[in-house]
C-alpha cells in the first residue's frame, strides 16, 4: 500500500473535561459522499484519536498544503505525553461548531460530526457528516505522502 499515494490531512479535536487540543497526521483519509456531506477517517485500534472520538463526537480536519510538512511530521510523532508543546507554536484557528484547532494555511479546513463508527481489522473507520467547511489557501498544492515519505506534486 506505499504505492499508493496519499493527501495529507491532520485531524484534530478538543478532549473534555482538560479541553486539551489533540491533533494526529492521516493519510486515510477519503471522501464518502456529497448529498449529504460524509467524509471517513480510519484510525488505529486504541489509538489516542480512537479513544477520543469513540467519546468526543465532534472534530475538525486541516488538508495541509505541500509547505506545511513539517506539521504532519510533528503530529506523526508516536509515544508522545501531550500535544499541547504541538499546538503551542502552531498558527490555527479555532471551529465555530467544534472548537477543534485547524491549521492557518491548510488548502481547507473541515469541522465535522461522527454518524457512525465501523470496526475494521486493527482500525476503526469513523465516518463523519463534514458541518462546515473553509479554505484558508484554497490556490495551494497538496501535501502527498509517497513510499514512506512526504512529497509534492510537479
């Protein structure tokens, strides 16, 4: 599955009752329908993003534009103790309808709510009704990972 390439999405949300910013890169990330607007995102088994949305059923996602690679890797990091160092520095914004943090500069940014959650193997797909969306950097490129490794179009 390295063959196939990838966009570049970080998922975010706001865990109660700390209200504690969470962030993680994806590269599963896809588009389920427009009428009405779902997208899905698969997350691994017991991963702190699981856990937070199996809880927290609103959230945000920011497709990250080819200059913000250092933001997908800083998300990417595994074992880490708290994401709030990662926001620290990071321009965002926040959602109107989730509070979630969404990157300034990120081709568009989406706030979304869970309809529903599927089990998958180790990965439960969480499928989402997207409530809102912007564009930030609507004429950028995408970010694209490729073959374990981040890359650009051109």
């Amino acid at each position: 599955m390295s063959r196939l390439a990838a966009g570049v999405v970080l998922v975010t949300a706001v865990e109660p009752p700390l209200d504690e910013d969470v962030g993680m890169t994806a590269t599963a990330f896809v588009s389920v329908s427009l009428d009405p607007p779902l997208v899905l995102v698969s997350l691994r088994n017991g991963s702190r993003m699981d856990d937070l949305l199996a809880e927290q059923p609103l959230w945000g996602v920011s497709l990250l534009a080819e200059d913000q690679r250092q933001v997908a890797a800083r998300f990417a990091m595994r074992n880490r103790i708290s994401d709030r160092l990662l926001f620290a520095d990071l321009p965002h914004t926040r959602g109107e309808l989730t509070g979630a943090p969404l990157v300034a500069g990120a081709l568009a940014t989406l706030e979304c709510r869970t309809e529903q959650r599927v089990e998958a193997g180790d990965h439960t797909l969480v499928v989402a009704r997207v409530l809102a969306a912007a564009f930030p950097n609507a004429e950028g490129a995408p970010l694209t990972y490729f073959r374990g490794r981040y890359r650009h179009l051109g």
